[in-house]
C-alpha cells in the first residue's frame, strides 16, 4: 500500500480529517434537531424560536465533549490494548448516565421540560448507544493512525535497509591500463606501491617494475579505493 509522506498536504488532511468528519456531522445534527424541536414546539402552541433551540441542542450535543476527550486521551495513553477495554467501557457507562442527567437538566432550564426519573429511564439508553457510538468512533481513529505511523516506520526502514544494502553493495574491481616500453600491461591496483603525477601522465610502480598511464592524478585518485591508497604529496599517492 503506498504510504503518503508526512509533509504532503495529503497527510496533512488524513491528520485532520476525522475532526472536520466531527464538525460537519455535529452542526447538522445540531441544526437539524433545532429544527425539529421548534416545528414540534409550534404544532403543541408553544413559542420556542431559533435562536434558544440552537442554545438548547447545542449545549446537549456539546456537553459530549469532556466524554471524547477522555475517550482519546485513555485510547491514546493505553493504546489498543486489552487493558484498554474494560476501562473504555467503565467510562462510557459513566459518561452515558451523566449526560442523561445533564440533558434532563438542561430540558427543564431552557424549554421547561420537568425532570423526571421517566424521562431518565427512556433518555439513559439513548445515551448510551451515543456514548458506545463516541467511543467506537474514537477507537477507530485512533487504529488508523496507529497503522498509519506504522506504515511510515516501516517504510523508513525499508529505505534505510535500501541505502545500506546499496553501500554495502561491492564495486567493481578496477584494472589499470599501464604503458611498459611498446605493450600494455594489466595491473591490479593492489600491486601497485605508488603512482606519481608527470604532467598528463600518471608514474606507475608495482612489483618493481614501472609504466606509464596517460590519465592526470587526480582523475585516476577518483577510481582508486580510497581505502587503500593515500595522497602522501600532492603529485603522489602512496600504498601503504
């Protein structure tokens, strides 16, 4: 699976894109059950306008955000490990009952609505399959940035294991091409003791014997194994 760089603005967007997901379906839903609760308000007689059903659904669907920051804040210290669940589901039951009490509350302030324990008996269930629905969210973001990181670390290993293979990889065995009198002889810079720059030529010694290279010192240092020879002068270069 190709893996996006982490500078790309397309990571940028697989980052953010599970908070904007959360905004957008949070202001529909708010608007949505505004609407719904001032044309039901209207039918029964009732005044209730925009802006107190805005007020009204908006402080119900927000008072959900300490329950999802708690939720990331666990998955994201605990992971997603078995000691993440029980946990997980301890605090959805919690949140669940208190936000039931909250919206019971907040019924009664803003629109009038008594609270009462029926109204919490059929307000906890829906709150909980809400909470359940918080939480599977949450888990799900929080799995795919895992897999995320992991693809991006492996692909970081994947690159650096290329770059080690390739510097581990052998060059090729350089031979020399050295003039001796009319013939050409083939000589393995292993052989050779020193080379020593005369002009464009290049002074080849090894095994006691000498030749010449038409190619200046500098050129020839480039293909030697720096390895094994050394520049001891600046027109010589030594085997030691």
């Amino acid at each position: 699976t190709p893996v996006i760089p982490t500078d790309s603005p397309g990571a940028a967007f697989a980052r953010r894109w599970p908070v904007l997901l959360t905004l957008a379906i949070l202001v529909v839903t708010i608007l949505s059950a505004s609407a719904v609760g001032v044309d039901v308000s209207r039918r029964s007689g009732g005044r209730l306008g925009w802006p107190l059903a805005l007020a009204w659904q908006g402080a119900e669907y927000l008072s959900w955000t300490p329950f999802l920051w708690a939720a990331s804040a666990m998955i994201g210290r605990l992971g997603l490990s078995s000691g993440l669940f029980w946990r997980l589901y301890a605090l959805t039951v919690v949140a669940a009952l208190a936000h039931a009490l909250i919206v019971l509350w907040l019924d009664d302030w803003l629109v009038g609505q008594r609270a009462s324990l029926t109204g919490f008996e059929m307000r906890a269930p829906v709150d909980l399959l809400m909470a359940v629905a918080i939480a599977a969210a949450v888990a799900a973001v929080q799995a795919q940035r895992t897999v995320a990181r992991a693809r991006a670390q492996a692909q970081a290993l994947e690159q650096a294991l290329e770059a080690a293979r390739h510097a581990a990889r052998p060059v090729e065995p350089v031979r020399l091409m050295v003039s001796v009198g009319a013939r050409k002889v083939m000589v393995d810079p292993v052989e050779v003791e020193w080379f020593a720059a005369a002009g464009n030529y290049v002074v080849v010694n090894w095994a006691g014997r000498e030749g010449l290279m038409r190619e200046t010192l500098s050129s020839l240092s480039e293909r030697l194994p720096p390895e094994i020879f050394a520049r001891s002068h600046r027109s010589t270069l030594v085997n030691p």
